[in-house]
C-alpha cells in the first residue's frame, strides 16, 4: 500500500483563525468536520469538472485506446472510478484530512515519467486541490464556529 497523498492549504488568514478557535478552549471537532466535508466536495469536483482549472485533454492515442476497450474516452482520471472512490476524509479536534492512498494519484495529481522504461509523460492533473472558493467556504465555516464560540 502506498503512503497517503493529502494537500496542506498554506493560508494566513485560515492559520490566524485557527489559532483563536483554539484558544477558546472549544472542541473544534464540529469545525474540521465541516472543513472536511468542504474539501471532500472540492475534490468532488475536481474529478466532475474535469479539473478547476481544466486539465490537459487525454492524449489522441490514449482516446483511441479507451475507445477500443469500451471505456470512456474523454474524461481524464475517470475510467473505473477507482481513483475517485478512493479519496477519504479524516477529521479531529486539531485537522481535517482530504487524501488517498491509491497506487496511481501521485502521478496523475503531479505528473511525470510513467510506463515501461518511464517514457510517457503524464501531465499534472490536480484532483487534490482547492480553488479561492473552496478555501473561502472553509475560513467562513471556521468563522461561524469562532463567532459562536466567542458569543
């Protein structure tokens, strides 16, 4: 089994807040699972949309390929929906996780040399990402959770 890929957000503003919920004493438990369940459907969409920015299409010859075996031919990422049903979210009083451990999401989530000999190149295709609305859905959930815990 391969280590677990999961994605840091980096954000000030989301780091500020974080440390005044803490310091209010409250189980944060409710937040990081609200939080969890944000990127969980971010990544949702990410697989739905076909990336958020979009992805680079499928290769002409990987197209051809997926025609001749039946599977879908456009939709990068999404043949047996394996990698998709194997994102899992994880959430404490200190965290929320949104990642997978399937064997082929490192290449597809960052690109590089894959196939015998690695002479393919796979291009980055983030499915574990947020975009600037994610990232804000999650500051006013920790927002709404401060301000209760305040009031």
């Amino acid at each position: 089994m391969s280590d677990m890929i999961t994605i840091k957000i980096d954000s000030a503003r989301l780091t500020a807040m974080l440390k005044r919920l803490a310091a209010s004493g409250r189980d944060l438990t409710p937040a990081m699972r609200q939080a969890a369940g944000i990127m969980d459907s971010a990544v949702n969409d990410n697989f739905e949309e076909g990336g958020r920015p979009k992805w680079k299409a499928l290769a002409l010859s990987t197209v051809r390929k997926r025609e001749k075996r039946g599977d879908t031919p456009i939709r990068p990422l999404i043949i047996t929906g394996d990698l998709k049903g194997s994102i899992s979210r994880h959430f404490d009083a200190t965290s929320a996780v949104v990642g997978t451990n399937h064997p082929l999401a490192a290449i597809h989530n960052f690109g590089g040399k894959a196939g015998r000999g690695r002479k393919v190149e796979i291009p980055a295709r983030p499915f574990l990402s947020l975009d600037d609305d994610d990232e804000e859905e999650i500051e006013a959930c920790f927002a709404k959770f401060l301000a209760k815990a305040v009031s």
